[in-house]
C-alpha cells in the first residue's frame, strides 16, 4: 500500500482485489480515491466482509517521512568480550543494564548498574521508565560507553536507546555476561544465566 487517505481506513480484500498495486480497491471496480469510496458529505463506508484491516490513519502516511529518523539513527555495534575489555581498559565506561538483583549474584568490578527493565514483584520485567534519566546521572553523552546485561538483549535494547537519546560511542557486549564469563574475564560472584 502506498498511501493512506488523508483520513480513514484502507483494508484489502484478500482474494478479489484485482491490482496489488490497488489494494484497497474491489474486485471489479475503479481503484479507490482518496475518499476510499466515500462522498465528501458520507460517512466511510465498512470494509467488506472478506477484508482485512490493514491501517487506520487520520493523516497521511509518508514512507520517506517516518523512515527518515530511524535511517540516521546510528545502530550500536555489537562487540565481543575480548574486545569489550580492550575498550573499558582504555576508555569506556561498562553499563550493566540487569536488575539490581542480578548485579548484586555477580558483575564486571567498575561497572556502573542501571536497570533496563525491573522486577515488578509479580515476576515479570516491564520497563524502567527512568532509565536515561539515571544513566544520565552517572554518565554525560560524551562517555563511551559499553552496554551488557546476561545475554545480550538487554544490552542491545538499551545502547539503541542511549543512541537515539543523542550519546555519541555506544556499543553491546555480544552475548553479554555470560559471554564474557566463558571468555574467563574478570568478575565478582555468579553470573545469573536466563537459560
């Protein structure tokens, strides 16, 4: 779909629209306009039953428009624990991004623990809503920074973060600690595994 109207819903109907190029239009009739087979003066009309529901817009969708953020963003590199260790010995800072839990059964000794995600004390991890505002706290934008949790993930969510937010040398540790763990680098404690 290349477009949305500038108000209203675009379905395709899936097996009898004639133009994949078209496909919000019906079988046997002209491509829709921007009204989606509407009058100016008439209320939109309901998809018909074999339709599938493929965006609700209330403006108009412009692929260039939504795209261009995320196409200069910078995505962190993904670095190994060899080379993490390489870069926190020169110059970067190591941000743990595991709960305070897991960082208090073992961790990088200088690591500096802002968690990502939390335990909401039911078992499940939902986001910390403060996360820059804390990492802002303990480093400015212009500190390297490598991003580790257990494996990986976490770490990889918040480097994109911190670089969307405008911080300048961000990478991930790949595999996070555990990976760095089996590479028998140095840390306190045990390394929690998720798996």
């Amino acid at each position: 779909m290349n477009s949305l109207p500038s108000s209203g819903v675009a379905w395709h109907e899936d097996a009898t629209s004639p133009d994949p190029g078209q496909p919000w239009a019906s079988a046997g009739t002209a491509p829709a306009k921007a009204s989606h087979g509407r009058s100016n003066n008439s209320p939109l009309r309901p998809p018909p039953h074999n339709a599938r529901i493929l965006a609700v817009s209330d403006h108009t969708y412009s692929p260039s428009a939504s795209m261009t953020d995320d196409a200069q963003r910078p995505t962190p590199q993904n670095v190994q624990p060899a080379e993490a260790k390489e870069l926190i010995d020169k110059e970067y800072t190591l941000l743990d991004v595991r709960t305070p839990e897991e960082y208090a059964l073992g961790h990088v000794p200088g690591s500096i623990n802002v968690p990502i995600k939390l335990d909401d004390g039911a078992g499940r991890m939902v986001p910390n809503l403060d996360f820059l505002q804390q990492v802002k706290e303990h480093v400015t934008p212009d500190v390297p920074v490598v991003c580790t949790c257990a494996h990986g993930r976490r770490g990889g969510d918040a480097a994109a973060q911190l670089a969307a937010a405008g911080h300048g040398k961000i990478v991930n540790l790949a595999g996070g600690l555990a990976a760095w763990s089996d590479a028998a680098l140095p840390h306190s404690g045990h390394i929690k595994r998720h798996h």
